[in-house]
C-alpha cells in the first residue's frame, strides 16, 4: 500500500526528450560521415584529373619530344648537322624537366587516384629514371656531343662513346614508356573494376 503512494510515473517529456537526444546524435553521425565520403571523392576526383594531366604531359614530353622533335631537328636538311645539335641540346634539357616535374605529380597523385602499391611503384620508377636522365645522362652526352664536330666525324673515340652514350639514353627512354604504359593498364583496370561493380552488386 505504502509502495503504491510514493509510486511516479514517468514524466513523457523526459522520455521523449532522451529519444529525441539520440535520434538527433544518429543524425549529426549521418551528416558527419555523409561529409567525409564527399570529401573523399573530391579528393579522389582532384587526384585523378591532375594525375591524368601528369600522364599526359609525361606521355607527350616522351613520345613528340624525345621521339619525333629531337630526331627531326637533328636530320632536317634546313640546317647543318652541328647547328642541329646546338639546338637539339636545350631542348632535351626542357623535355627532361618535364619529365621529371609531370613524375613528381604522379609520385603525388597515384595513392589517390589508383590506391595501388604497384601504380605507386611505377610511378616512383619513372621519377628516379627521370631524375638520373636529367641529373646524370644528359650532362655527360652534353660534355661529349660538344667535343664532336658531327660534319667532319672527329675525334672517332669521343664520338663513338657519344654514340654509345646516346644509346643508353633511348634504352632509358624506351623503358621509361614500357612503365608508363604500365601505369595506364592498372588504370584502365582500375576503371573497369569501377565500372563492373554496380552490375556485381544487382
């Protein structure tokens, strides 16, 4: 008798307040986690486009510059064969840099863009092959080439070690593009992984 006196029944605005409080704090999770993801796919979708740019311009610096201007310069009936080397050098100088500056971006933006070790150690190889092309290789063509008089062919020695020398340079051309082309397979893997996924999930 006296248990049921000192009895009180719940207060319903103290309950639905205490309701109202999780449901609330269930909402701020949401629209907490809502903003993480988009600012994870912005910062994938940045990372993409610049990496994509960086390729690009690796790809373009390789191909037309080293490929197509430099040999065309060099064997262009307009100019004699030591102006075109004159010419030639500067220019590699810039393409190089290139290089090196569009694999710096790649080192940078492939953990976003591709999240793949192999990607990542692809375009760590293509900046250090790009750095020793630059720091390395062209300096010591640049000291040979400028001993060489290309219309008399002399000193032999000089330009038969240049010559080689310059072999070495297209071998590590030619490698840096088996990488690149490398790197684009992981990506177009990468994108068709992408795009099978909604159709392995119905």
């Amino acid at each position: 008798m006296m248990a049921s006196c000192w009895h009180v029944p719940p207060n319903p605005d103290e309950s639905g307040g205490a309701l109202g409080t999780v449901q609330g704090t269930r909402q701020v999770r949401r629209n907490f986690a809502g903003d993480a993801q988009l600012t994870y796919t912005r910062g994938v979708r940045i990372a993409a486009c610049l990496g994509l740019l960086a390729f690009a311009t690796f790809l373009g610096a390789l191909v037309i510059g080293y490929w197509v201007a430099l040999p065309g310069l060099a064997s262009s009936p307009l100019i004699d064969a030591n102006l075109g080397k004159a010419l030639a050098g500067p220019l590699g100088l810039r393409l190089a840099e290139i290089l090196v500056g569009a694999g710096v971006v790649l080192v940078m933006t492939v953990p976003g863009w591709l999240a793949s070790r192999a990607a990542s150690c692809i375009a760590l190889l293509l900046t250090g092959a790009a750095l020793a092309h630059r720091l390395l290789l062209l300096p010591h063509l640049g000291r040979l080439w400028a001993r060489v008089d290309l219309i008399a062919g002399r000193p032999v020695d000089t330009l038969a070690e240049a010559q080689r020398w310059t072999q070495h340079q297209e071998w590590l051309l030619l490698g840096m593009g088996v990488l690149l082309l490398a790197l684009a397979g992981l990506a177009a893997a990468r994108g068709g992984g992408r795009a099978l996924a909604p159709s392995r999930g119905s």
